[in-house]
C-alpha cells in the first residue's frame, strides 16, 4: 500500500516536487502567485521552467507542450522537443521561463466563431500556474489558457479562470460583512462524477454509426434491456473490472482523485465519481479522465463511449456536476451546520443561489446544450430541460418560515431503526435525495445533474460562478450600507426567497404534471439546443458577462454562432452515416435475404404444406415491403439533407436539421428495426443491441 501511495501524483509536477526542487524563495513566490493571483516575474518562471524540465526528463520526457481546451469541447497539444542547436553545431536540452508561460500555436483552425478570420493564423497560449504541470506518454504538459492575437478567449479555461476570481471577490465581500477577516481567498470546488459504457471493440468497429457518431442510430431493442435493475451496482465482470483497475493506476499516477467505480443502470453502463477538488483543476483533471478512459479501453479491447445516448430504450449517460464554495480557512460556505436555520450565513448564500438560478434558467440551459444531449434531457432517466432546483423539506420549510414570518421549530433529528437488534442505529438525513432534479442540493453543495457525459465541464461552471457571483454582489451593495446589519440580512433574505421560490420544486420532475406546473410557474422551457442556444446572446445574459469581464459580447457571440455550426456538423454526420449504412448493408442484406426466401418458396412449393408456404410469402411481402419503404424513407432524407445543406447560414441549417432531418431520421429507423426483427440473425450485418450490451 506504501509504494501505491507513493505512486499517487508520481507524474505531476505537484507541491511536493516543486518544494523539493525549487529554491526555497522561488517556491514561496510561486505558491503566492497561485495564491493571491499576483503576476509572475521572469526570473521565477526561468528557475520553474529548468526545475520541471529536469524532472520531467527524468520520468522520460523528451517534449513538451501546452495542454489546452479549445472550444471543440476537447483537448489539444503541440508537442517541441527539449532539444536547441548551440552555436557549435550540438545540441543541448533548453527549456526557458519564456517557454513555459506564453506559447503560439497555430490558431486558424480551431472553432473561433468569427473571432479571427482564417488568415489570421496566430494564437496564445498563456501558463496556468494554479494548475499543476504533468507527465503523460513522454510529454511534459503545461495546463494553458488559449487566447487570439487580440486577446479574445479561444478556449473555455480562460473564462472559467475570470469566473472563479468574480465569485471570490463577491465572497470576501460578504465574508467580511460576517467578520471573517481571517479569510483570504475564496474558491468553488467541484466533483464531477462521469457516467459511460464499455462494449467489445471488435464489435465497435463494425458498427458506423458507433465509430462516425458516438450513438446508435438504428437498433431494435433486445429482449433484456434494464427491466430488472440487475445491472446497477452489480458485480463487476472480470474485463470490466481490469478496465477500471488500468484507469485507476493511470489516474492515480496522474494525482487525479478517483474515487467511487461501479456499475450503472444500463446493461454495459459504469460510472466514475472524483474526490471534490478546485473547478479549474477538476476541470482538468476530467478532460484528462475522459481522454484516459478511450485509451485504457483500447488496451483492454474495449471501446468507452461517452455520447449521452449511445443506445435507444435504455438510460443514457451524464456527468453530475458538484457544485460548492470554500474558504482557505476549510469552510465549505454551503454547509448547513447542525441548525440551518439558526446558520444566518448559510441562509444568506443559499438564496443568493437560489435568486441566480431563477434568473439566469436560461444559462444553464445552454450551459448543457448539445444534440448529443438532446436525445438524453427529459426522458426518464435525466432531468427535463426545464431548470429548478431541490432543497429538501427542512431548508424548504425554513425558507418558507422565514418568507412568512412564522417560528420555526427546527428540523427534529430522527434515528433509523430496521428492526434488528444487531444492526446499528444511525441519524436519519434531514432529507431524502431528488435524482430527478436538475440543481438537487445535496448536503453541502448543489449537484447539476444536466450535463452530458462527453461535456466540458468548463462551461457550466463558468456560467454557475458568474450568475452567483453577480448576486452576491448585489447582497453586499444592499448589506454594506445598511445601518443594522442584522436585520436587514433577516429582510434581504426574506424578499429574496419570496420572489425567486417559484425555482424551487421537491417533487418528481419526470412527470407531466411538473411540466404543467412549471409553465403556471412561468419557468423557461427549451426542449432542444436549437430552442436553448439563443439564449448566450439574449442582451440581460451579455450584461450580466461584461459587468464582470468574464466573457465579452464579441466572445459570447462566438459561442452563439459555434454551438450552432456544431450542432448542424453533428446532425448532417449522423444523417450521412444513417443513408451509408442503410444503402450499403441494411438494404442489401435485406435484398439477400428476400432473394433466399424467394428460392426457398420456390423450390419446397411442391411439397411443402400449405401452412408453411403461407408464412413464407408473408414474410417475403413484409420484407419486400420494408425495402420499399426505406428507399423511399433514405431518399427523403438524403433530399432534405441536400436541401438544408444548401441554405445560406448556420441557425437556418440548424432549424431545418431539428425539425425536418431529425424527424425523417426516426422515420428510417421505426422502418429498420421493424425490419431486423425479420432478419435471420446469421443474415443482419452488424451487431445488435443484444450483442454490443452484453457481449462482456
């Protein structure tokens, strides 16, 4: 247990390698710099820069590069070798402070959404000192920001970072008004905890629509599907359980905190949930999971597939974002305490967020939007698109108090009993927990359960940090001149939970009757990422980002116009890869197995009896009949597909591919899964739902 404790963050460039490497004043203004966010002189960067070359050379590396997060939603890096001419014609190994904090990648063919133009090539890369360097595949990588010529933000760190300096100012304004003098620094943390499959790889590989797309496109349901809840928390099966022993070295190597494996709901679903730790770090480190996660199941000849719905008629996955506050003095701000409603503090930040979710619906909607995503919101497996928020029945009921000036008695502290005498007794929690709702509040922090599982987790973070921030803000303007503090907190909170509980819902979100309700409520409700996207530019939403420098109007409209050119992209790859399969497998597989069933009717007519024959030529007209329908269906869709292709700019595309190719989509697969349900097994030429969920 020793050496794996020793192993744990062996390839960062953490705390403990730069205290042991760096001069003893090099390292105490480099850990002010992370922890005050003071500017970082050169000469600091120069002994940094030859400490963690020296390091990383010894754990192999040869390169380095600028580990970035472009607006793909992915990773990317640039690899320079350690290796510089000297003026002697050899070569020695160099790496500078100048390397290390700015670096210029190419930057033309990245997503700018009109922020450059393609002949403006040029591009920075800035070093994130607050996010610690690492080895990986014999490179050394930086964590970077990535920024155009002009200095508009490329990526979805360089907000993030802006978010999290906001919210901490508005913290400390408040934190002051409470007497906390001793706090210096404020943080959001976060734990994202990733859902996934893991299929056979053979079986990903003769599956297009898996390999160009991520989902299934056409598939009848097996006959087992997840009816009998015997996957979830089952136990793990012998590849699936190498798999995650792999990833956990590889993570545990990499000081990334995973903590909590096992299977999901769906047959071939598992989920992975990390130790909370700083946004911009978790950030990071689940970019980095992600990208680990397809490798190991490459070496264990797996595929991991990270699309929130890769399979129809079972649950999708996503990635549950949790959310908190904490100081450097070890105070999580969003931790009731043994009596909330004598927690004044607590009370106070609570309807901050509650008031910033109310407002700001429409954000956090975006925040989650993707076509992937589309196909996982609002069934019964993901919240709906519609945003609210759970508190349980003891904060709900102090809120409620409070709002109508009743006494409240307080939360009386129940023991559950089972029964037996052996079996220990233990507090029973205030409140049950809400896995329909969409922002369930869930202890000491807020868990976001409406992203997707292939989702940066950047974006909603940012938009989180910034629309709190921005109440905050206007609590300490109201509160720091007030002449009796005390009650004027007691008001503030009062009128805020008054005109903002309408956000609040404890109940089954799934159903019809909360949609219902949440339209009386006059909650906003985006069904799709076309509906959602024009929200990034609604003029409340670019105010709210240039009162606090988060996000310009220029770098939201970007946003705006790169969700929908991704959104179309994604939807014209699966209509392309839809019409391929169909024409080149589906149909002539069927065309063969009707040519067979011709033959067979023809030849055993003679003696066959007459039963026999009857059900053969019906199945030889239904098949017949199929066919003809998915001609006619595939040539809708590759016509309404050219046609959208054709219109002249990205929300007109976008529109037309969710409300005519979509649709007509769903038409050729209703028809192709009628169709494999025919089919002789031995006859169908790829693998079905039955084969790929249960293969391991």
């Amino acid at each position: 247990m020793d050496n794996k404790l020793s192993e744990f963050g062996s390839m960062v460039f953490g705390d403990d390698a730069m205290k042991e490497r760096l001069p003893k004043e090099t390292y105490l203004a480099l850990k002010e710099t992370i922890r005050e966010g003071k500017d970082l002189d050169l000469n600091i960067a120069n002994a940094v820069a030859h400490a963690m070359k020296q390091w990383a050379i010894e754990l192999g590396a040869t390169h380095y590069t600028h580990w970035f997060q472009p607006l793909t939603g992915i990773t990317a890096e640039k690899h320079d070798s350690f290796l510089s001419p000297t003026s002697n014609g050899k070569m020695i190994l160099a790496f500078s402070g100048k390397e290390l904090v700015k670096g210029e990648p190419d930057a033309s063919s990245f997503p700018s959404g009109g922020l450059r133009v393609t002949f403006e090539a040029r591009g920075y890369t800035a070093w994130d000192p607050t996010s610690y360097a690492f080895v990986k595949e014999s490179i050394l990588c930086i964590p970077t920001a990535f920024c155009s010529y002009s200095g508009a933000a490329l990526d979805k760190k360089t907000p993030l970072l802006r978010s999290m300096e906001v919210i901490e100012a508005q913290a400390l304004r408040i934190l002051k008004l409470f007497g906390h003098d001793d706090v210096n620094t404020v943080k959001t943390t976060v734990g994202p905890e990733q859902e996934y499959f893991l299929i056979d790889r053979e079986l990903y590989k003769k599956r297009k629509d898996l390999f160009y797309t991520g989902r299934t496109l056409i598939g009848a349901r097996a006959p087992k599907g997840q009816e009998l809840d015997d996957h979830y928390f089952g136990n793990l099966k012998p590849r699936v359980s190498a798999y995650m022993r792999e990833l956990n070295e590889a993570l545990w190597k990499l000081g990334i905190y995973a903590k909590t494996e096992h299977n999901e709901v769906a047959p071939s679903q598992h989920e992975l949930a990390p130790v909370f730790t700083t946004t911009n770090i978790a950030c990071d480190h689940n970019q980095l999971t992600m990208e680990i996660m397809k490798k190991v199941a490459e070496n264990q000849g797996l595929a991991c597939l990270l699309h929130e719905k890769p399979f129809a008629g079972v649950n999708g996955s996503g990635k549950h974002n949790n959310w908190s506050i904490s100081t450097d003095t070890g105070v999580n701000l969003l931790e009731p305490g043994e009596s909330p409603k004598d927690n004044i503090q607590f009370l106070l930040f609570l309807t901050a967020i509650i008031k910033a979710v109310d407002e700001y619906q429409d954000l956090l909607r975006v925040s989650v939007a993707s076509s992937g995503n589309d196909n996982r919101l609002g069934g019964d497996e993901a919240p709906p698109a519609i945003v609210s928020m759970f508190l349980g029945e003891e904060l709900t009921q102090i809120l409620d108090d409070i709002a109508n000036e009743r006494k409240n008695v307080g939360y009386i502290k129940r023991s559950m009993e089972l029964g037996v005498h052996v079996l220990p007794d233990f507090p029973k929690d205030a409140t049950d927990r809400n896995r329909t709702s969409p922002l369930a509040f869930t202890g000491n922090k807020f868990e976001f359960r409406m992203l997707g599982s292939s989702f940066s987790v950047s974006s909603p973070n940012t938009i989180l940090n910034t629309i709190v921030a921005k109440e905050l803000k206007e609590f300490a303007d109201e509160l720091e001149g007030a002449k009796d503090f005390s009650e004027a907190l007691k008001k503030l909170i009062k009128k805020t939970y008054k005109q903002h509980s309408r956000i609040i819902f404890n109940g089954n979100n799934y159903t019809q009757e909360w949609i219902d309700e949440a339209h009386r409520r006059g909650l906003s409700n985006y069904p799709s990422t076309v509906d959602a996207i024009p929200s990034y530019i609604a003029q409340k939403n670019i105010d709210l980002f240039e009162q606090f420098n988060v996000l310009s109007s220029e770098e939201l409209h970007s946003r705006h116009d790169i969700l929908f050119e991704t959104y179309e992209k994604s939807i014209n790859i699966e209509a392309l890869t839809l019409t391929d399969m169909i024409r080149k497998q589906i149909i002539p597989s069927a065309t063969k197995y009707m040519g067979l069933l011709s033959r067979d009717i023809k030849e055993s007519s003679t003696y066959v009896d007459a039963i026999y024959l009857e059900s053969s030529i019906k199945n030889l007209n239904k098949i017949a009949s199929l066919i003809e329908d998915l001609h006619i269906n595939v040539s809708l869709l590759e016509k309404y597909t050219v046609e959208t292709k054709a219109k002249d700019n990205s929300i007109a595309r976008s529109m037309d591919f969710y409300e005519l190719v979509l649709p007509k989509m769903g038409d050729v697969r209703v028809v192709c899964d009628t169709l494999e349900l025919l089919m002789p097994s031995e006859l169908w030429p790829i693998p079905t739902y039955g084969e790929l969920m249960y293969s391991l």
